[in-house]
C-alpha cells in the first residue's frame, strides 16, 4: 500500500465508521450540583478528561478540564459546576458517520462532545479525537491483516490451480542427523507446515507428516542420517526417505507389527514398539522399502491426494 492510498484509505473510512463504533460508551456523569473543588479529583480518579453533566436524564452541560483550569487561574470562589461548565452542548447522534465528528471537531474547538441516540436523544457516550484516531487505526489494522490473508489465500488457490493444472510439481527436502533426537522430527514437522500451507485437505497432510515421522525417527535411530524428499504432484504426494547404511538384512521380518531391534536406552526414550513401520503402512496408499545390508536402505511411500481416509492397500 503506498502512502497516498492510504490516506484516501482514512478518508474513505471516515465515512464507513460511525461514531457509535468508536466512541466511549462507558460514560462518567457529573451531576450539576458537584463542586469545581471536587472536579479535579473525579477527573483524575476516573482517568478522563472531562464528563457530560446529568441533570437526572437530561445532559446540562460539559465539563472539562480546561473548564477546571480556567476556574483555577481566575482564582475565583468555589461553585457548583453548572456555574462553569459549557451549556453549548453540541451533540453528535451515534449513527452519523466519523466525519460528522471530524467536522464538528474543527468548527467547534471542544475537546469532547456528547453522543446521542437520535430518536430518544437518551445520552450513549462521548467522543474525543483520540477515540477517532484510535478508531481508525484499528479499522486500518484489522484492513491490513485482511489484506495480507486475502492475498496469501489467493497465492494457495493459484499454487493449486497450477498443480492441478499439471503445471507444476513441488519439492521438498530435508537432512535428517543420525542419533541427533534433540532435532529429530524437525523434518516430518516442516513438511507437515508447508502442506498445511499449501492447503492440502488435513487428513492428507496428517497421513503424510506421521509415515515421515516414522522414516525419520527410523534414521535417527537406526542410521548415520539421510534425507527425506517429497514431491507433491497433483494426484499424490510421494515421499522417499534414504539413508546410507547399515541396511535391513530380512525386509519382511521388519515389517511384522511388534519387531524390533531398537537396543534398551532407545526403548528408554519410548521408541521401539515395532510399529513405525506399520504406522507408514496404514498411512500410505502404497509403501515400498528396498535395503542393500551394508549400503543403505530407502523407503518410498505414496499417498494419494484424492482418497483422505486412512488406506490398508499396498
Ligand atoms: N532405516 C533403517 N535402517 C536400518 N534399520 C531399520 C531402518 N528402519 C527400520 N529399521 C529396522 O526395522 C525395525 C522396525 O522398524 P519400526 O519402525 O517398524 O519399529 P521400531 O523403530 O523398532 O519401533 P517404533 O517405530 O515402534 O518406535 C527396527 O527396529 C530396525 O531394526
Ligand atoms: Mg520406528
């Protein structure tokens, strides 16, 4: 946004806001009998800088600070304030728009002016320039995180336009560290935040992030470390997890539900049930693991973009 558009931004919504969104409807009453020696320890305790006079239900006068200082730097004798406060009570209705106030501000000079509903003329609040500065800022604010959201969704609509469109296929990689289970994860919970970006429907980005979970967890704990890499193409996103040693010597055994040859310390830390493997089965529309003992072992896992529901195919 530049800052000429911005201004005219303000300007537009000066008329867009009414003053009933940003005034101060918490309103503290004076009553007219109340003493100007007493005013300046009301103002101060209530926190503001001038009040509406109630006369019962009808609004007599304002009274400011100013009104106070005046009283003060004339050093006259004490009185009630409806000797001192101004009876001019300009209103405002709360339906009308900001610039109303804006203008009534510059005409007048005052500090405040009461809020009014139009049809009882019942008092609803008051207003201040700063309610209308802070009023605005607030509405420009809330403007710019819509903004930003508008345009980040239509980024996430364009991406996948694209990929259905055949157009394009997307990348991701991450270095796993063997034995390092301060970060262990980090790549699973990466992936898992730039799908979710992405939009991806949640169901999908779940089955995706725990099989890479389990993968990784496997490099951690079982290899020197390796890489996840996942392609997401438009139909279905292919995860491959690699690492470069030390190999699976009996596939099929690994693969029944409860095998395990995590060693006592890593059983410790609340891995080894036998079951990652498993969980990377159900979670995959199609699951394939190769590993040359000595060499190295990758597993590739398939997950089809179309179906959410957890698949038992292989
Ligand atoms: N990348 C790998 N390299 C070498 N061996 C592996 C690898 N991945 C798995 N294994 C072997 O396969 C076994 C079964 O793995 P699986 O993930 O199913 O269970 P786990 O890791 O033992 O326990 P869990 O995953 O439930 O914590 C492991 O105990 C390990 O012997
Ligand atoms: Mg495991």
């Amino acid at each position: 946004m530049t800052p000429d558009n911005k201004i005219s931004r303000i300007q537009e919504l000066v008329y867009e806001i009414r003053i009933g969104e940003v005034m101060q409807s918490d309103v503290i009453t004076i009553s007219p009998q109340t003493h100007m020696s007493e005013l300046r320890k009301i103002l101060r305790e209530k926190r503001i800088s001038g009040a509406p006079v109630m006369d019962g239900d009808e609004m007599v006068g304002i009274i400011s600070i100013e009104d106070f200082i005046k009283w003060l730097a004339d050093r006259e004798h004490d009185c009630p304030i409806s000797e001192k406060m101004s009876k001019d009570v300009q209103t405002l209705y709360a339906d009308e728009p900001l610039t109303q106030a804006v203008n009534k501000f510059e005409r007048f000079g005052f500090g405040r002016f009461a809020v009014i509903d139009r049809q009882s003329r019942r008092l609803l609040g008051i207003i201040t320039k700063g309610d209308i500065v802070e009023g605005l800022l607030k509405k420009l604010e809330i403007d710019h995180y819509k903004e930003e959201e508008e345009i980040y969704c239509r980024r996430v609509e364009h991406f996948f336009e694209d990929i259905l469109a055949d157009k394009v296929v997307l990348l991701f990689q991450y270095d796993v560290a063997g034995h390092d289970f301060k970060r262990a994860g980090e790549g699973a919970s990466r992936l898992k935040a730039s799908l979710k970006r992405l939009g991806l429907d949640p169901q999908i980005v779940r089955r995706v992030a725990i099989a890479t979970y389990e993968a990784e967890m496997n490099l951690v704990i079982y290899t020197d470390g390796g890489q996840i890499r996942a392609r997401v193409e438009p139909h279905e996103i292919f995860v491959k997890v690699a690492d470069s040693g030390p190999g699976i010597p009996d596939i099929q055994k690994v693969l029944q539900p409860g095998y395990s040859t995590a060693p006592e310390w890593v059983r410790n830390l609340g891995f080894g049930a036998g079951m990652g493997l498993n969980n990377i089965f159900k979670c995959a529309s199609k699951m394939e693991l190769k590993s040359v003992v000595g060499k190295g072992t990758q597993l590739y896992i398939r997950i089809d973009t179309k179906d959410g529901a957890m698949s038992e195919t292989n």
